[in-house]
C-alpha cells in the first residue's frame, strides 16, 4: 500500500510538472506555472525520501503547507461580493492576459460580462484598464476595447487606461480618469472580474479609494480555473502581507 501511494505521488508531480511548462509554452509564463513545477517536484520527492526524522520534518511542513493553500482557496471561493445592480455610473473592466494579440479566456469572460451589462445599462461608462505585459504585443485596454467595439458598445461610453500591470494600479490610474471625467460629481462604480479574482479586486479597490464599490463577476473559463486558483492564492496571501 506504501508502494503504491509513493508511485501515484511521482505520477501525480509528474503530471503537475508537465501542465506547468505546457500551459507555460501556450500561454502567458506567470507564478502559477513554477508554483505547479514547485508542487510537482515536491510531490515526487517524497518518492525518494527514507523514513527518518528530516522525512517527518519535511511531511509536517509540507501538510502544514497544504492545508493553509486550500483554506486560502475556502476563502477565495466561498467569498460573496456584493453585486452591482445597475445604479453604477461607471464600471471598470479590469485587465488580465493578452496572448500575443489575441485576448485569454479569462479576458473574454470579463469583457463578455461587461457587454451584458451595457446592454441593460447603456449610460454607462467603462473604463478598460491594462498595460502591455513581456509577453503581450497589445495593451490588454487595447484588446477588451475590440472586443467591446465589435459587440456594438460606442466608443465615448468607453475610457482605455494603458498603464496598469497590477490590479491596484487597475484602481489607481482608473480612478485617476474617473475622477476627471466626473469632475466634482460624485459617482457610483464597479469592477469586473472573473469569481476567482472578486476577493482581492474587492479588497485592492477599497485600499485604492473605492469605498463603495460593487462587483459584476465572471465565469472563470473551467480550462483556466486551476492555473487561475495556483496563481490567485499567491497573490492574495501578498494582499495580506504588503497590502497590495
């Protein structure tokens, strides 16, 4: 029985391995693709290890590591935002990976999401905010502004921010170019993300000067949702730490 359980363990850090460097060659390279080389190589380890004290040592941290990832991914899955309802005067489309040119999964959901609610919401106005990362040749603005232009939305209910490469810069240039657009006036706004990402993007926009600030979420594409999980527990364990 020990046998088998250490083979499925090289089987399983195997696989994590090779979906890491696959999903790297196919898509954007980020934190989630070494944190699942990471995982793969620790998995298979424990194939080797002999039973001694370091062996006890390793397992209790790695266990202790476990646990703390899934009650990270608890919280991220059982948090409910409050949604936006549409009195917001403003919505702000948050960037995520541009492939090339050509928009992610994860992009087209939350671009989608923002369509949908143009249509029964067509005063309002959208900022599409994302700089232009290594790996993409267009600004992530650029590429949801397509998307929303071929669907119809007029492009003055649209406002492109092209600096940001973190969502709390998202926030931070998107206020920016709210706060001129309505001058004095005071306005209402939401966010779109995908669900995996409502959390942090509710807790970065509040430390950005969004106190009252709604949610519209999106699908998470199911062929993204682990990379996009890997991934999100990362950032939200720096959210705690650095606040941002």
């Amino acid at each position: 029985m020990k046998k088998l359980f250490k083979t499925f363990l090289l089987a399983l850090g195997l696989v994590l391995i090779l979906f890491g460097i696959i999903s790297a060659v196919f898509a954007n390279v980020n934190a989630a693709n070494f944190m699942l080389i990471i995982m793969g190589l620790i998995s298979i380890s424990f194939r080797f290890l002999k039973n001694n004290k370091f062996t006890r040592i390793y397992t209790g941290l790695v266990i202790a590591a476990a646990i703390a990832y899934i009650g990270i991914i608890a919280v991220i899955i059982t948090f409910k935002p409050q949604k936006a309802d549409g009195s917001e005067d403003a919505v702000i489309v948050l960037g995520c990976a541009v492939i090339g040119s050509r928009p992610s999964n994860t992009m087209y959901a939350r671009t989608y999401a923002a369509i949908d609610f143009y249509y029964k919401n067509p005063d309002t106005v959208f900022v599409l905010s994302g700089g232009k990362g290594p790996q993409e040749d267009i600004t992530e603005a650029a590429a949801m502004e397509k998307l929303m232009l071929d669907a119809g939305v007029p492009r003055e209910n649209l406002i492109l921010e092209e600096k940001a490469t973190s969502t709390s810069e998202n926030y931070k240039y998107s206020k920016q170019l709210l706060d001129g657009y309505f001058k004095d006036k005071p306005y209402k706004t939401a966010f779109v993300t995908n669900d995996f990402h409502c959390y942090r993007a509710g807790k970065l926009a509040k430390l950005n000067g969004f106190e009252d600030i709604r949610c519209i979420p999106a699908a998470t594409p199911k062929n993204a949702v682990v990379l996009c999980y890997v991934r999100e527990v990362l950032a939200v364990i720096k959210l705690w730490i650095f606040r941002n």
